[in-house]
C-alpha cells in the first residue's frame, strides 16, 4: 500500500478520477458515450479532442525538460504554424481542395521545425539559457504571426482541413488519434531504444554525459526540434478546429498548461527522469479542469483560481516532503494520546 501511495503516478490519476466523478454527479450523463451518424460523442470525447493539443505540446515540452530545458515558445509556434496555414489556403487559386490543405499541412510542419531548429540552435551552439532563448521566439513569434495574417483574423472554407482538427475516422475525433500516434511513436523511441536513457543523462549531468562521450549538444537539438514539431501540428488543430487562424489567440498560454500538465505527471523541472504516460495524466487533467469549471458554472475571472488551487493540491500530494511534514505533525499527537492513557 505504501508502494502505491508513493509511485508517482497515484496521485495525479486519483485526482482525474475525482474530477470525473465530480462532473458525474452534477452531470447524470458526463461518462456517457453515444454513437451517433457512426460517431463517437460525449463529455469524455470532448475532453479527449478539446485536449490533443495541450497533449502533444505537453509531449515535446517532456522531453526538453527532461534535458534541463525549457521551451516557453510552443503557443508562438502554434499561432505561426496555423497563420502560415490559413494564409496558403486563403491565397491559393483552389482554396477548397485537398492538394491545396495538404501543402499548407506541408508548410506548417516545416516552419515548426524551423523554428525548433533555431530554438536548440540557441541553446545547444550558442549556449543561451532555454528560458531566455524561447522567450525571445514567445515574444516574437505572434508578431511574426501577425504578420502573416496581416494583423487579421484568416478565414478559410476546405473540407480537408477542417477535417485535421474536426473531423472524425473510424469513429473517433481525427485530432485524438494524432496524438495517440505521436504518443505511440515518442514512446517507442524513447522507452524501446538508447534515445530515452541519453536525453535523462543529458538531463541528470550534461558535462558528465558529454565527457562520457555523448553528444549532449544533436540531444539537445533534437528534442527542441520535437518540440517545435508538436507545436507545428497543434497549431493546426487548433486553427482546422476554427477553420480559423487568430494569430493573437490561438494557443495562448498553452505554454503554461503544457508544463503544469509535465509537473503533474511527476517530471522534474531540473532534469532527467521523466514519464510521458504521467505527461498524458496531467494534460488530461488539465483539460478535465477546463469542463469541470463549465460544469460548475464557475465564473470565468474565478477559472484561473480554481485550476491553480487544484494544481497546487494535486503537487502537494506528490511531493515527499510535503507527505513527511504531515506525518510529522501526526506523530507528537499520537505520541500525547500514548502518554495520557499510560498515566
């Protein structure tokens, strides 16, 4: 039992599962999941495709924290990587085919990884700190987005891009089952081959790893480059969801829930060890607190309030120290009662 009380996952997914139940019972039918025209729908499938986002960003965000970085850009690149989008399709002399939407798909992945490469260039050859080097992209980039659209939000009307971020296949919400394949995919990487073990070395200690000989720096790179890769695609989700690109708005301050969601998960901030199924958990409940607050009529200027007290509590609960403090203050009582009875 004390095993499972402190296995880093225990917390964040009984925490889910409250908040599940919590919706149940003002929602008699939140778990419920119906077919409809072939389809999946419900409260749960919401949360799943409202989420993919926040879940691929929080993906790449994993691996970067896991080698002593951070990447604070991933919501400029989402707005880049659906400005881009929308304004190939919006200009193209075809705008509702599906050559047009898979070029502009094209586009956007490439700019994402651009925008990685420069990111881990930064960080891994010129040696800038990741927070300063990604803040320059943050502030930048939805100037750049800007730019793009012309300080305009782009409209566009294509079947096949829209389908990216609303469409459905074989049941499910197509965004869901991006994410699972890019879940799949960093896993399998990560856990099946050495990819995994060097990103946690280079996290642990970078000069011991670098002067074991590995090559800290293509680490580095490489996860910043997945990082931006993320962002690329959720970017498009987002904009395909809208069939919209809102360069001020869209994946505004996803940053912020991307790494709450990588903390939840039980990833340390300072590097090394760290657990993409955790990552999974906490974006789930980051989203899962995004309903909840709707379910609850929360007032809107309370949502923040409320999302960062459930976050707090939910980083108490994993925290060892805060677990032994507790316990500490248990004992003396107990201790006083003992004596009280003996005399």
């Amino acid at each position: 039992m004390n095993a499972l009380l402190k296995h880093r996952l225990t917390w964040p997914v009984l925490a889910l599962v409250l908040l599940l139940l919590l919706n149940q019972l003002f929602r008699a039918d939140f778990l419920a999941v119906r077919v409809q025209d072939g389809h999946l729908f419900g409260s749960l499938i919401d949360i799943l495709r409202n989420g993919a986002p926040t879940i691929l960003i929080a993906l790449g965000m994993t691996l970067v924290i896991a080698s002593r970085g951070i990447d604070l850009s991933v919501g400029a690149v989402a707005a880049i990587s659906g400005a881009v989008s929308c304004t190939y399709i919006y200009n193209s002399p075809d705008p509702s085919s599906f050559r047009t939407a898979a070029v502009a798909v094209v586009i956007a992945v490439a700019v994402g990884l651009a925008l990685g490469l420069w990111n881990g260039f930064l960080v891994s050859v010129v040696g800038i700190q990741p927070i300063i080097a990604t803040l320059v992209l943050m502030t930048a980039g939805r100037g750049l987005a800007q730019l793009v659209t012309d300080g305009q939000i782009i409209s566009v009307s294509n079947d096949s891009y829209q389908a990216i971020g609303a469409g459905f296949f074989l049941g499910l919400p197509i965004s869901i089952l991006i994410a699972a394949v890019a879940f799949g995919v960093a896993g399998l990487l990560t856990r099946r081959t050495a990819l995994g073990t060097l990103i946690e070395a280079v996290g642990i200690n970078p000069v011991a790893s670098r002067l074991a000989g590995l090559n800290a720096r293509n680490i580095t790179w490489t996860v910043y480059v997945f990082s931006g890769l993320c962002a690329a695609v959720a970017g498009l989700m987002i904009s395909s969801n809208v069939t919209a690109a809102d360069a001020n708005n869209a994946g505004l301050y996803i940053e912020m829930d991307a790494i709450l969601a990588v903390v939840i998960g039980g990833t340390s901030l300072a590097g090394g060890r760290y657990s993409l199924v955790g990552t999974l958990v906490g974006a789930l409940i980051i989203q899962t607190l995004t309903t909840t607050v709707y379910t609850l009529g929360i007032p809107p200027e309370v949502t923040l309030v409320f999302k960062a007290l459930v976050v707090i509590i939910v980083c108490l609960l994993q925290s060892s120290k805060a677990r032994a403090l507790l316990g500490r203050r248990r004992r003396p009582v107990t201790e006083q009662s003992e004596v009280k009875v003996s005399i």
